[in-house]
C-alpha cells in the first residue's frame, strides 16, 4: 500500500510539472498594440521624380529584410496612374500631388488619408539664351514651357503670378507639354526659351543644354509672400480602410520612411545610386539634384498646418483644384 501510495504521488507530481512547461495557444495580436504588431506588406505607390527618390533606401532595405514593414512597390509617370489603383484597393500607400489628394478624399467620401508630406518645392524656373527673368514679375508677356497641366505646377504658377499682378494665360503664356524629356529636347533646339522644370529635370536639362541657367526657385518666391503656407509638391495619403485595419503598419511605414528621407537628404552620393538602381534618373543626375529636390516626412499637426495652408491657398484661387471644398479634420491622419 506505501508503494502504491508513493507511485500516485509521484505520477500526480510528474502531470503538475507536464502542465507548468506546456505552451498555452498565443492570443493573436492586434494591429492597434504599438509594441507588438504583426509586420504587414504594405502595397507603395510613388511618381518617377522626387516622390520616389525619398523612398529609395526603404525600398533597398526592404529587399535585404532590414525593415519592420514589407514592401510591394509601384512607379507611375503621372499620379493619374497611381490614384486608381489606390481606390480600387490594389495599393495602399501612395504619393501624389497635395490637391490630387483633397480631390480623392471628396470623391472617396473620406476613404482616403493624409500621412505625411513628402517634397516641399522641386519647381523651378530655367531660361536659356539670357537673364530677362530675375522675379516673377519679369515673366509678363513671355512663353513659357512647362508640364502639369491641371496639377501643382499649374496651381502654383498661377498663384505666384496673380500675387504679382499677373493672369496666367493673358499675361504669361504656357506651353503646356506632357513630359519634361520633351521640354528638355525643345529647349536645346532654341536660342532663347523659358521653362518651368521640377527637380531632377533640372539637373538633366543643365547636363544637355547649354548655357541653361536656374533663374528663379519658386519655392523660394512663395515664402518670399510669407502668408503662412508652404509650398507643397507631394503627399503620402492611404486607403483609410487599410489605416484603420493596420495603424501600427502605418506608423512602422511613416518611420522607416522619415529615415530613408533623411538618408537621401545626408548621403546624397550613396542614395543617387539606389536613385539609379530603382529607375529613377541616373547617379550623377540624382547626386546633383537631391540637396534640391526639399524631401521631408512632415506628419501631425505640423502636416495639418503645411498642408492646410497650402490647399486653402489653391482653394481661394479656384475651388475645384481641391475638389470643390476644403477636407475637412477627417482628411489628416493623426497618429493616437
């Protein structure tokens, strides 16, 4: 009976042990904890220009593993290809133009969201064949090449003249042009042009043309205004759906890219090669262009402030360019 007795209490204590060490079934985890989300494969959308260029070295670093987020990406000529693909729900992080945005929010109902702002001013004003133009002023009564018809390089160009007595398109002509390739080919066929070029077009038209000279930074000349906006290229905006299910996503994404930004901003030489390698523009045209080309990842209530500004500005000078009304605070994601 004693060896009985013992034989139970020792097969009792051997399943008490059994049951401390066995693992319990993990709870799953929700995507709104900060400190331990699922990594999510974030499908990113960006223009071959500057919008791409601040997005190199994330996309460098998701190919090696060395980011939190996966990344699936996509690069359009025109946001016109881009936006699409964004409400259809077959990307879900893309960059376009500021009021490209505003306009998707109104036309989604709210399905969209504002992240971040990615490039301040990459506009700038070339001449070729002499120095007439040395304010805006000095562009009355003169043609000028330009693509963006009916985007922020329009917009931006109009509002700059007008706060100089000047009407786009009675004042100063504009030869509207599909692609800055083309502007560039016009321009080294001529004795005396003018353009209006984003970064890096700039750069590549000063390698192919010569005697080209950057007259003007319109950047520059808006803050010279100093009526509280800033000038605003593009934006990062989402699938409010996609926010909403993975926000911790959304803020890994908005992290590791305020990094790569800042990467492109400080090594210029090594990230015009990742320029290069995602097919963008070549290194030497990238290492020359990106000090100029004003990456940033501004988010929160600065974001609200630069952005807001900068649409209430296009919105007094023509409503629709920001689809009819200003977004209302539903528009800004603002992380909790």
């Amino acid at each position: 009976m004693k060896k009985m007795i013992s034989l139970l209490l020792a097969l009792a204590l051997a399943l008490t042990l059994c049951a401390c060490v066995t693992p319990k079934t993990p709870m799953p985890i929700e995507d709104g904890d900060k400190s331990t989300a699922q990594p999510v494969t974030v499908r990113l959308g960006g223009l071959k220009g500057p919008t791409s260029m601040g997005m190199v070295k994330l996309l460098d670093d998701a190919e090696s593993g060395a980011t939190e987020n996966g990344y699936e990406f996509t690069m359009a000529a025109s946001a016109n290809e881009l936006t699409p693909q964004l409400v259809q729900g077959e990307l879900d992080i893309v960059a376009v133009p500021a009021n490209v945005a505003a306009i998707l929010y109104s036309q989604t109902e709210g399905g969209v969201e504002l992240l971040a702002a990615g490039t301040l001013g990459v506009l700038y004003m070339v001449e070729k064949g002499g120095e007439t133009v040395t304010d805006v002023a000095s562009l009355s009564g003169k043609t000028i090449y330009a693509t963006g018809k009916g985007a922020t390089p329009e917009y931006a160009l109009t509002y700059l003249l007008s706060q100089h007595g000047l009407t786009l398109g009675t004042d100063v002509q504009v030869e509207w042009k599909s692609e800055p390739t083309e502007i560039v080919a016009l321009m080294a066929e001529q004795e005396n042009a003018v353009a209006m070029l984003p970064q890096p077009f700039v750069t590549v038209a000063q390698g192919q043309v010569e005697g080209l000279r950057v007259a003007l930074d319109l950047s520059a000349e808006w803050d010279k205004l100093d009526n509280g906006s800033r000038l605003i290229t593009s934006v990062l905006v989402a699938r409010k759906a996609f926010a909403d299910e993975h926000p911790a996503a959304v803020r890994t994404f908005l992290s590791e890219y305020a990094a790569s930004t800042d990467y492109a901003n400080a090594n210029p030489a090594e990230a015009a090669v990742l320029v290069e390698k995602y097919g963008i523009v070549k290194a030497a045209v990238a290492e020359k262009a990106l000090p100029e080309c004003n990456l940033v990842c501004i988010t929160g209530g600065d974001m609200k402030t630069a952005v807001g500004g900068y649409l209430q500005t296009l919105y007094d000078l023509k409503p629709e360019a920001v689809g009819g009304a200003m977004p209302d605070d539903g528009f800004y994601w603002m992380d909790a």
